[in-house]
C-alpha cells in the first residue's frame, strides 16, 4: 500500500482523497415478478420460475407488479428523493444470453425519483457523512448465466429464473471518501432498507449487487488538483470484499499515477473485476460501444402518474427509519448513543424486544446491557431469530426484577438466565429447583450474628468508623450460603454490630 | 439531426450493424448505408414541424397506471419451456460459453 486515504475531504500534500460513488442494485421483495405472475422465490430448480412473458416469447406483454412499484417508492422515500409526479420506462438494448428479449425495461431519462440523500453515521465519531443519491430507478433483472469451467465443458448454462425479477438500482453521488465509509455506507444503506420491508438484501443469494466507481484526486504543489481515471469495480460479494477492492483500487491508482501521471479524460472509463481470493482487480476486456444502449420508450408499458394521496399512503407504510429510531431509543431510554446504534444495527425485532424489556424492567440503561451483554451474546453463539429467543422479554425482566428486590444477585441471575434459556422453564420453577429461594429473615439473621461473634478484628474495625471492613462478612456469609444476598447481609451485620 | 442535411456514413450503420449482431457483407454494408440514409431522411422531415408548443408524448395510448396485484399465477412446465430452444441439458438452455458477469446493468 502507499499513501493511506486520508478521511478528509481535502488531502494533505503528498497524499490523496478517495472519491467513491456507488451503484446498488437490491431485488424487490415481492411474491412475483416484475411484469409477470412467476414467482421469485431463490433456489428453484432451473427455469421453473419462467412463463411467456419473462422468456421474451413473441406476443406477450409485461404488466406492472403494483407492490413492487409501491417498495420502490417507499425505498426512494426513506433516501429522501423526489417522486417524480410522471414517470414512464424505457428499453436498454443489448445482446446478452442471459436477456431473452433482447433488452433490458428499465428506467433512462424520467426515474420516479431522483435527488435524495443517506448519512451515515460512525457510532465511534470516526467519521459522518452525508451521501447524496442521484437517482432511484426501478427495472427487471435479468437470468443466471453459469459456466462450469471444472466440467470442461464449452458451453453455459442459462436458467431464467430470475429474469425478471423487480430491482431498485440506487445511483450515489460520489460523496464517500474512504472504504472504511463505503462499507459502513453500505450497511446503513441495507439496515434501512430490510427494515422497509423492501429487500432482504442477502447478497450470497444475489438481492444485493454492488458495484463502485472510484478515483483519486491528488493535490499539487501549486494548489491545483491532479484526478486519475475514473475505475468501475465489479464483482464484489461482500460489504467486506467492497471495501478491501477499494482500498487496493485507491493504492493501485496512486502508485499507477506516480508511474505515468495519467489523469482523468486520457482515457476511457476502465472496469476491473474484484478477485476477492487473490485480493487484486483485474482490468476487464473493454466491450467495443457497449455503453450503447439505445433507450427508448417501453412502447408494451404505459406511463405511472403518482399522487399526493399514493405519497401519502407509502409514507404511512414506512415506519420509523433506523437513524430516527436510534433518536428515538436514546432520548426514550436515556441510553447512549452507542448503546441505541447496536440495538437498532440488530433489527426492528430486537428493538422491539429491547423495548418491551425496558418498559418491563422501568429502567433503558439496565435493559440495555443485559440485552448486549447476554441477550445478544447468546444469540449470537445460537444462532436463529430474537422472536424465537427462549427467554422472552418478560422472564428476563422478571430476573432482573428480583436482583432489583434484592432476591439474588447479578452472577445468580445469569445462572437462572442460563438455565430459563437451556430448560425453557419459567424464572420462578428454576429459582426454586436451584434452590434459590430467597433465604428468609430468620436464617439471615442467624448468619450473621454467627459471622459477627466468629469475627472480632472486623467489628473492632467497623465500630472504628471503618465500615467497608463489613465486606469481609459478606464473603464469609456467602460461602456458608450462597443464596443469601450480599447487600441485606451487609445491611443486617452493621445493624447487629451497631446494637452490641 | 437537421432535415437538410440526413445523412448516415457507411461506418455509422457498420456501427448498427455490430450492435444487432448482424454480419453484413462489404456489398450489403454499401447497400444499407443508402437505404437507412433515405429513412433517416423521411424522418427527419419531422423536424421542420414547430413542436415548441407540444408536450413530449411518453406513450400513443391515453392510459395510465395499470397494475397488476403482486399474486402468484402458474409457471410454465420445464419441459415446454426448453422444447423449442436449440440445445438444452433438461433444466438449462445450452449457449456457446459466456464468461464474465451475468446480471442486470
């Protein structure tokens, strides 16, 4: 590596800035397909999945999937971006075997919306930023084209399944300046639009596709701004794998640039394909004039005229968007902005899991760590979903209730968390087969009297003004019985030492 | 493209030509470059016309906003799917090899 991007937006000299733009495209989350009624469930076996309409068959017609149309807007609507009162579809035309028409129904030169913007935020402070989105556009994909090259074989294999299948392709601006930002950029970007309900956003399965065009703009000494030819990475499959092609990509053009001082506009826009186990990209063979498509207008779709009343109804069906439940969680609980950052990272269902503890519990800041320290911890280690979580909002307040009344403490009430967790029984049931029934006064008064007579040197000590001598008592008592509750024994020493 | 002057080059409609995947002949190269120069000619008449006054036609019906409900309707069985393609393996079309990615742009 060379030079590390600097985060800042202005290098120092002998340095650069990162100028990174991303191009998302996430499959719909819709029963059918875009323009047909074939379902778009992953997995299928092969061209299962596939009737006249997305096969390109001579003679049929798309119509629009309303639902998808209505997850489109709400995803630009969360981006902030301008629903266009008209909007209408066009043909991309290009020859491809995974593209059985023959062209592409997308969007070109009347998106149904455009100008919108997602920050993201470093929970840690290490960065902000404000990234603006050019344009949200809605199109089908197209099929799955495989080559078995293990096989031997000369041929691909093309399973139209998924052409068809509803996209959003989300254009950004190139505001990101780092890969570190991009990465945390795009889990915002995934967070908001899993909670819309609009994506799942697996990206092994596909409904998540990045690519990022990146440059370097690099300061001269005579204050002028030297910009390298712009790259556009493809073939990445991970957040992860996005940020580590951007960063070799950055390195790879700083030290290119030092080599031949080739800048912006010396050249045609270069795509590289990301090698994620060799960590390099490639240069990708340029396609002679494959950048033209030849829009024009979808002549087999009308146009989609959208009202104040239909923005309207997708706004009601957003709900809150992570950054404005992180907000929320932090002035309702008074937990830290951090706290409300993990919370909310983890899904709308922890939230509410988190919310139900709280308002159980009384206490946001109390329910919160136990929802990260041991609630996440354990799912985490288990695996599945927090709606299957066996301890459920209520039992575990009902712990935290008791360490609260004093009943056990803290490291006792992990153990019957432990135990609610593995056995699936109730808090009390397993309070009681542990045999944590809260000693009863007698008993702890016994104890201690016990503990008070056995230990001299502590009472001389506590009568002397030194109270916090009282905790060897409680050390002592808690081995005789472990159930006792360290805060009455302390309690209930002092008082009888006080009454000698 | 203004009417008085339509004009395409043989080297324009090469361009066409490479982009439809049509192989065309040095004589049938010639050939076209007349004939789509002509066509290129009647259309361009279009430009004398003042549209200054007239709004963009996005579509010839006067319809808008047809949906359909996002619901499951039967899909075709793999066997008529694959019957009419060239070659196919019983679950995949069979094409000369690709290589590179797949997926929309």
């Amino acid at each position: 590596m060379a030079a590390a991007p600097s985060p800042a937006d202005v290098a120092a000299p002998g340095s650069f800035t990162t100028i990174i733009g991303l191009e998302v495209h996430v499959q719909l989350q819709t029963a059918t397909k875009l323009f047909c009624g074939c379902p778009t469930t992953f997995g299928a076996p092969p061209n299962t999945q596939v009737c006249p309409t997305c096969l390109g068959l001579p003679g049929s017609l798309p119509v629009m999937n309303r639902h998808a149309f209505d997850l489109a807007v709400r995803a630009a609507l969360a981006l902030d971006c301008t629903i266009a009162p008209f909007t209408k579809w066009d043909r991309k035309n290009y020859f491809y075997p995974d593209l059985p028409k023959g062209y592409q129904i997308s969007q070109f030169d009347l998106p149904f919306s455009s100008d919108g913007f997602l920050e993201v935020v470093d929970p840690k402070g290490a960065f902000s930023r404000r990234v603006g989105i050019i344009r949200v556009h809605l199109e089908e994909d197209a099929g799955k084209s495989m080559h078995d090259e293990a096989a031997g074989t000369a041929d691909s294999r093309i399973d139209l399944n998924r052409a068809g299948t509803p996209l959003c392709e989300i254009v950004t601006q190139p505001d990101l300046r780092s890969p570190q930002e991009a990465r945390a950029w795009l889990n915002e970007l995934k967070l908001l639009l899993v909670y819309l309900g609009v994506s799942d956003c697996n990206m092994q399965e596909g409904s998540l596709r990045v690519d990022a065009n990146v440059n370097l703009h690099i300061p001269r000494p005579d204050g002028s701004v030297a910009k390298t030819p712009i790259v556009e990475i493809k073939n990445m499959n991970s957040f992860r794998s996005v940020e580590r092609a951007l960063a070799y990509e950055a390195a790879r053009q700083w030290e290119e640039w030092q080599a031949t001082g080739r800048e912006l506009g010396s050249a045609p826009k270069q795509t590289r394909g990301w090698d994620d186990p060799a960590g390099v990209t490639r240069g990708q063979r340029h396609k002679e004039e494959s950048s033209d498509y030849r829009y024009f207008p979808e002549p087999d779709l009308v146009p989609v005229r959208v009202s104040a009343d239909d923005l309207a109804r997708a706004r009601a069906a957003m709900g809150v968007p992570p950054a404005g439940l992180r907000r929320m969680l932090a002035e309702r609980w008074g937990i830290s902005a951090y706290d409300a950052d993990v919370l909310v990272n983890q899904g709308r269902e922890l939230v509410a899991y988190f919310e139900e503890l709280a308002g159980l519990v009384g206490e946001g800041k109390v329910a919160s760590n136990w929802m990260q320290q041991d609630v996440l911890r354990t799912l985490n280690e288990r695996g599945g979903t927090i709606d299957a979580f066996p301890v459920r909002p209520a039992a575990l307040a009902d712990i935290i209730g008791r360490i609260a009344a004093g009943d056990f403490d803290t490291s006792r009430g992990r153990e019957i968390f432990a135990e609610v967790l593995a056995s699936g029984r109730t808090v009390a049931d397993v309070v009681a087969s542990l045999g944590i029934a809260a000693v009863d006064d007698d008993a702890l008064d016994a104890l201690c009297r016990e503990l008070v007579a056995a230990n001299p040197k502590i009472v001389a000590d506590v009568q002397g003004g030194k109270e916090q001598a009282a905790a060897g008592l409680i050390g002592q008592a808690k081995k005789k019985n472990p159930n006792v509750n360290p805060g009455k024994v302390r309690a209930k020493c002092l008082e009888i030492i006080r009454g000698l | 493209m203004s009417s008085a002057s339509p004009s395409l080059s043989r080297q324009d409609v090469a361009k066409v030509a490479l982009l439809s995947r049509l192989a065309l002949s040095e004589r049938e190269l010639d050939h076209l470059t007349g004939e789509l120069s002509k066509i290129v000619g009647f259309v361009s008449q279009l430009a004398d016309v003042d549209t200054s006054a007239v709004e963009p036609l996005a579509h010839p019906l006067d319809a808008q906003n047809v949906f359909r409900d996002d619901v499951v309707t039967p899909s075709l069985a793999r066997e008529s799917v694959l019957r009419s393609a060239p070659r196919h393996d019983g679950e995949s079309f069979l094409v000369p090899a690709v290589l590179g990615e797949t997926g929309a742009a």
